[in-house]
C-alpha cells in the first residue's frame, strides 16, 4: 500500500426524491439515502465498508461507479471529478473502475453466452480483434477458474459461485484499477464464501486492484479489509485501520456492532455481553437531527448531540471518527451492565 | 494481516474447505511474478474433457417442452396450421371461384340453395359458392390480423421500451398519451378513422394498429420498468455499452415472451375487429369476401337459410380460439412457477 488516494470522495450526498402526483410531479420530501460522506480510497487497498442493511452502503458504492448520480458532492479518481462526467468521457472513465455485483443470478444477462457476456466490455471499447477478444475472453475464464471451454453456455447452466466468478471475469475484462464488490460473497452459499474471497485477494495481489468491499459481515470485512470505515444512516461514524478498528473501536455505534459478532468458542461465546441497542434505525426519509446515531446511543447528552452535527475528525492518526464525545483522547466506553446498558464515563483512554 | 489475529473462525473456513472440483486458490505459491491476467493459474490441462460432456439444456427447448404438454395449446397450433394452409392454398383447393354468382346457385325464388354436392355448403344470397368464400376469407382475416397485429406491436415495443428505459418526461408524456387513447371507445375511433379516408384493406390494417397499440406499450413499459433494474443492466452500463446496445442487446431479449403471449392474444383480438368493422360496413369491400361481411349480408335471411350466419360465425370463433388457446399455453409455458392445471 503506497497510502496514495486513488479515489477520493467528497461530502458525497444521494437523495431520492419522494414525489407525489401523476402528470406534474411535485417533490414531497426526499430519502436521505446518502447524506454526506468523505473518505479516501488509497491505492492497492482494500477499504472495507460496513453497516446495518438501509444505511446507504450500496448506494454508496452505485454513487461512486455513477450508477446512480450524486445529488451534490465528488467523486475524484485520481483527481478528476466524475459526477460531472458525462456520455463518452464517462464510458471512458468505465475502464478504469468497475463492479462485482451481490446476486450472481441477476447480474448475468440469461439471454447471452457466458463468452459475449466477458467479451461484451471488450467489445464496446473495440479492444483489439474478434480474434484477440476471444483469446482474452479465455483467458479470463481461466484466471477466474471456468473451462474455457465452457464459453459458449449460458448463465442458468452454471452454480451462484461459477456465476460470482464469471462476474468478476467480466469486471477484469478491461482491466480496471479500481473494483466495488457490492456484497460479492452475501448471496454465495458458506463454503463457496472462502474461494471467492480467496480469488479476490488473489487478483488484487496479482494486477495491483484497489477494492471498497462493502458488506454486513464483519468477520469477512475484517478478513479481507485494510482499513474499514462503519456507516451509520447515510454517514461514516468511524474509519479507521482494520486492526484499531476492531481492537479499539472509539464511536459508541462501532462498539456496539462489533460486540454483536458471535465468537466461534462456546466458552468465550458464552461469556461475551453484546451490547444490545435499543429501537430501531431511524427512517432515511427523516434522519435524526444532530448526530443521527443520538437517538440509540446510550451515551448520547441532550443539548448537544441531538444539535450538533458531529464532524468527521481524526481523533488519532489515521483514525477518524464522527462523535462530540470523543475529545482529548477519552471516548465513551460502552458496556453491557447486568439489565442494561452502562456508559463508562470517559472510560477508554486511548493508547 | 496474519491469519492469527483472525479470531473469528472465518481463516479456518477459508483453510479448510476447498472442494476437489475447484482449483485451490490463492494460496499457492504459483502466482510468484505474474502479472498478466491469464499467466496466473494458468492451468488449462487440469480441465478434462469429460466436463464437455455435460448435457446441455436450452431454454428455448425446455420452454418447447412445457408448451408441447399443454393440449389445449396443441389444438390451436393445429387448427392455425389449417387455417393458415387453406388461406395460402385456397386459390387451388376452392372448389368454386368466390366471386361468380352461379345460375344454379339460386332457387327458383330467388333463395339460397342449401349444402348440396356441387355447393358443399350451400351458396349465399347471391348464388355464389359459400366454402370458397370462407377460405378466401380467411386470407383477409389472417393477413389483416398478422399486419395490423405487427403494427401495434413495433408502436408498443418502440414506446413501451422508449418510456420504461428513460423515464422522466418522456414517460409521463407517451403513457399518458396512452391512457387518453384508451379511454376512447375504440369501435368509435375506428369508425371515424376508416370513414374519413377510403375504405380499404391497408387503412384497416393501419386503423386496427392504431387503435391496439395502447395494450402492447402499456405491457412492454411495466415489463421493461422491472427489466431496467436488473442488476446486469448496471452491468452493462457498466462495461460501457450505450443506451442503444443495453435497449437491444440486454433489454430486449428479455422481452420475447411477453411479445410472443401478447401477439397471440392479439391476433384473436384483431381478427375480431376486423369481423366487427367488416360487419359495420367499414371493412373489407364487396365483392372481396371476408367472414365478418358475409355474416352482415346473411343475416336478414337467418330464419330461412341460417347457415348463411352460421359457418362464418363459427370460422370466426375457431380461430379467435385458436389464438387464444395458443396465447395461453405460451404464457404457461415461459412461467414454469405457475401452477398447471
């Protein structure tokens, strides 16, 4: 890791407007889906992108590649803004950062070969000659671990982890730097789990791939990421290197998430009190105002979080996180009490 | 990161299973230096040949299959066949020219003659033959339902595909343009329509497609609307296809089981209005015989020679139900979840 941005994001905000009406559509409000996000992707890394179903993690990610195009905000790769890209500069751009989808059955097109499905991105970008285009297409095949033989079936005739791999065959074809793996492995039966991850790791070891590995799973996260950042309703509340993360999370929302992660030994499993939150994620269409995360956080004070919006500091080096409580090297330490919770009062002193 | 400080188990899974079907990944000490893609595992010879022997199964052929079961379907493509082979052949296997009102197809009053040897099924009012004017008239209902069908259709795959995929304005302004059009009373539209210009078989045809496009974009714009959202859509927009090549290359082939349901279920329904109009007098012109004008010319003599109403009306029932039951079947067929009787 060379700690080189590669892509860099900026106050990214998506929001779905709620519209009512059947000819003339007015706007009734709006699904904060996406509400401010700023962080680094650096180059050769894999940054893990973790969270609650609903936060905008996928979105996120749909943003970045412009699949869905930003309300406001950037989106740099290496330094050029691509929400104002257009038509054939954006097709351009498309080269160079490309997508690992999360349903292996839906991200085929039934209709077509597994071949014209590999070789389609060949083909637009008229990358060399129909003969050359099948020599990559097997190519391909074969880095992904498909016979390539295999090239003239089609997409039903395969399993979800040879579909998972001819989509990643596919996202290689025109060699991109950078890859989003929208939960890749989530669809994916346990035991074929371990042999995508492997093959991710594998590639990004061997063309030098830059990843954001969005997920709910934080084993796999902390398996595969170099640095993870936690989202918490359209925001990033902590991102920080993997190790810090999961040994010393600072924001209350990390703390609790990362105590909800069973342990495989029954005897520490038994031991273990995750930190049970109360209620549920607010809706996205009326965000919480302040810190969107007052409203669950045990460690919340009135007149200040549910006020403030908590920026996105580093409180230590390379370790950033979004809480007015976090100050001077003190952060709230949550624990599970006997029937509830418990705030350690400026408990933690960070090493 | 060691797999040591792991902690949760997830290393030992990734360890430890490795199905012998699939090559061990990743954790070899092949990939040393490689750095084009392919060199990586590059391993082709451990593929045997075997595996190109598996079966291959179709789509196409397992839809084939299903439709092949269902009987009722089989009947109406059976009596299509037919239908289609004594349009095409009618020329040849008529036994009477349809238009030549014959002496002796006359009673002495003046009355149609019933079924007979010469005339199989009896004449109409004019003594002409009625079998050969059934057969040329199924050449007219099947060539104006097959015309104006295909109409409708490139209009509603051209507006349903253009409003589902683009949405916005262009959306709001093609389907509510739709929703104007069928609010209209069709058969009024119709008439206006055929009686401002000159009656004709390629006004009718034109008509008839205009009135019955609004059911086919209506159909193709909510098909596409779930199409366009399919994650290989973003796929492709992904690798860098225009919109053009997603709309026919992605879209579009995901589109032919609903097209070839409704083209069957619409030829029933052209074929009918083409009977309706052609009853109405706004059709097909005399002397050309089509069955929906040689049941308005019997019918005034449907309590003396009530045949004259009888085997067009029947002609025209077999084959809307033909192409209903055909439609049917094809509809059962590309949905294997629905449960068959």
């Amino acid at each position: 890791m060379s700690g080189e941005t590669l892509v860099r994001v900026e106050d990214l905000r998506v929001h779905f407007p709620i519209t009512s009406g059947v000819v003339f559509q007015r706007k009734v409000g709006a699904v904060y889906a996406v509400d401010g996000l700023t962080f680094d992707v650096l180059r050769g890394e894999t940054l893990g992108l973790v969270g609650e179903s609903g936060c905008g993690k996928s979105t996120t990610g749909r943003a970045i590649l412009q699949l869905i195009r930003p309300t406001t905000g950037r989106v740099l790769y290496e330094g050029g803004d691509l929400a104002n890209l257009k038509g054939n500069k954006l097709r351009q751009q498309r080269k160079r950062m490309q997508m690992i989808f999360q349903d292996p059955y839906a991200s085929l097109n039934s209709r077509m070969t597994i071949g014209d499905i590999i070789g389609e991105p060949l083909l637009v970008h008229k990358m060399g000659s129909k003969a050359e285009r099948k020599a990559k297409v097997r190519e391909l095949l074969e880095t992904v671990g498909i016979n390539p033989n295999t090239l003239n079936r089609y997409p039903h005739e395969f399993s979800g982890g040879q579909r998972q791999r001819i989509g990643i065959a596919r996202a290689l074809a025109v060699e991109p730097n950078f890859i989003v793996c929208d939960e890749p492995i989530s669809a994916l039966d346990v035991s074929i789990r371990a042999q995508i991850i492997n093959l991710l790791q594998q590639l990004q070891r061997e063309f030098g791939l830059t990843y954001l590995f969005i997920a709910h799973d934080l084993s796999v996260v902390r398996h595969i990421s170099d640095r993870v950042a936690v989202m918490y309703l359209g925001r990033v509340v902590e991102l920080a290197e993997n190790a810090v993360l999961y040994e010393q999370p600072m924001h209350p929302y990390t703390q609790a998430l990362l105590s909800a992660v069973p342990i495989p030994d029954p005897e520490a499993e038994e031991r273990r009190r995750p930190v049970v939150l109360t209620g549920d994620v607010p809706s996205p269409v009326e965000p919480p105002s302040g810190c969107h995360f007052h409203t669950r956080c045990p460690a919340a004070q009135d007149g200040l979080c549910d006020v403030e919006d908590p920026e996105l500091k580093e409180v230590r080096p390379g370790h950033w996180a979004a809480c007015h409580l976090i100050t001077g090297g003190t952060y709230p330490h949550i624990r599970a009490g006997e029937d509830d919770l418990a705030v350690v009062a400026g408990g933690g002193e960070a090493a | 990161m060691s797999p040591n400080d792991m902690g949760h188990g997830y290393d030992k899974m990734i360890h430890g299973l490795e199905p012998e079907t699939e090559i061990d990944l990743g954790l070899g000490s092949t990939t040393s230096g490689a750095s084009e893609i392919g060199t990586a595992i590059g391993a082709a010879g451990m593929w045997s040949p075997d595996a190109l022997l598996i079966e291959h199964r179709s789509l196409w052929g397992e839809i084939w299959r299903r439709f092949r079961r269902d009987k009722f379907a089989m009947v109406g493509v059976v009596a299509i066949i037919i239908l289609v082979l004594v349009a095409l052949l009618a020329p040849w296997i008529a036994p009477h020219d349809p238009t030549k009102q014959y002496d002796e197809g006359l009673t002495m009053q003046g009355m149609p003659v019933g079924p007979s040897h010469e005339f199989w099924l009896g004449t109409d009012t004019l003594g002409r033959d009625l079998l050969s004017r059934l057969m040329y008239g199924a050449r007219v209902s099947l060539v104006v339902g097959v015309l104006a069908n295909g109409f409708a259709l490139v209009l509603g795959v051209i507006f349903g595909l253009t409003a589902g995929y683009f949405r916005g304005a262009t959306e709001t302004f093609l389907m509510r343009t739709t929703d104007v059009m069928m609010a209209f009373p069709i058969i009024l539209l119709a008439v206006a329509l055929v009686s401002v210009l000159k009656p004709s078989i390629w006004i009718l045809i034109l008509v008839i497609g205009i009135v019955y496009w609004t059911p086919m974009t209506r159909v193709i714009h909510g098909e596409v609307l779930s199409i366009r959202e399919k994650e290989f859509v973003d796929a492709a927009r992904l690798t860098g296809c225009t919109n053009r090549r997603i709309l026919v290359r992605h879209i579009l082939p995901h589109l032919v089981a609903v097209i070839l349901v409704y083209t069957s279920l619409g030829l029933a329904t052209t074929i009918l209005f083409e009977a309706t109009l052609s009853y109405i007098g706004l059709g097909i012109q005399p002397p050309t015989p089509s069955w929906g004008q040689m049941i308005s010319e019997g019918q005034s003599y449907y309590l003396s020679a009530p045949h004259l109403v009888i085997y067009p009306g029947l002609a025209i029932m077999i084959t809307v139900l033909a192409f209903n039951l055909v439609g049917d079947g094809l509809r059962d067929a590309f949905d294997p979840q629905q449960r068959r009787r």
